[in-house]
C-alpha cells in the first residue's frame, strides 16, 4: 500500500493483528568472504494513538549452502527469534526505527540466506495494523 503524509509518499506492508503475513530478504555471501557480524535494521510505523504500546516483529533465518540444502539456522544473539519494539508516541505515523544482531558463527562463503519478517501480534499489544517500511539486512565482513 502507499501512504502519503505531507510531502512524504511512502510504500509499507500493513501487519494487522488478524491475518499471518511475512516480508522475506535474501542474500548471497560472496565467495572467499569471511562473515564478521549480521544484522537487520527495520522501519516501521502504526496509526495509533496509544502511546507506549508495543509491536512484536519475528524473525526466521535459514541458510543454504550451494546445494540447495539446509545448512543451519541464523538465531539472533540473544538466541531469542524476536524484537519488541515500543511505539512511544501519540502521534500516528511516526517513523519508528529498531535494529537486532545475528550470530554468524555457521555463515559460511557461498550461503544464501532467506530472511523471513512477521508480526507475532499475540505477543504485543499495538491494536492497530504495524505498517512495515522498510529492512535492511547487514552483512559485515573482514
């Protein structure tokens, strides 16, 4: 969908609290790199008005190695699959900005990660769709 606000225009996908949807990123790691850390950063808003409720965005990353089978999963550092976010505004349509580290000890060079993005909305308490802007998937190498 397209929102605009002001001079802003703007595409996002509306997580609402009733329906499973997902935002996928993927990458290559080149050949002959050696991985030094992972990270996603995610943009994200909500019409609501309630402040301090929080959005709960999941995360779910596999590996594949180049052929084609599954070589491990990509958990988080904290070994958690999760990032809650505050939504600590009045204010609708405020851009909100979190960031969560992979561990990257099983990436290997030639891996394709396929990065999948939901909203576990039955563990946050924003009552109004989380509307997805945008995520970056880092990946830093020596």
């Amino acid at each position: 969908a397209k929102r605009e606000s002001g001079n802003v225009a703007y595409n996002y996908l509306a997580y609402d609290t009733a329906t499973a949807e997902n935002a996928f990123y993927s990458c290559w790691i080149p050949k002959g790199i050696s991985v030094a850390s992972a990270s996603i950063d995610v943009w994200w808003t909500s019409t609501s008005t309630a402040n301090s409720t929080n959005v709960q965005w999941d995360f779910d990353a596999r590996t594949y190695n180049n052929s084609s089978t599954i070589n491990d999963t990509l958990p988080e550092a904290n070994a958690s699959a999760t990032l809650s976010l505050v939504y600590a505004t009045t204010t609708p349509n405020v851009l909100q900005r979190g960031s969560v580290d992979f561990e990257t000890s099983t990436l290997q060079e030639s891996d394709y990660i396929i990065l999948k993005v939901s909203r576990d909305v039955a563990n946050d308490n924003l009552a109004t769709d989380a509307w997805w802007i945008r995520g970056i998937l880092n990946i830093f190498y020596n």
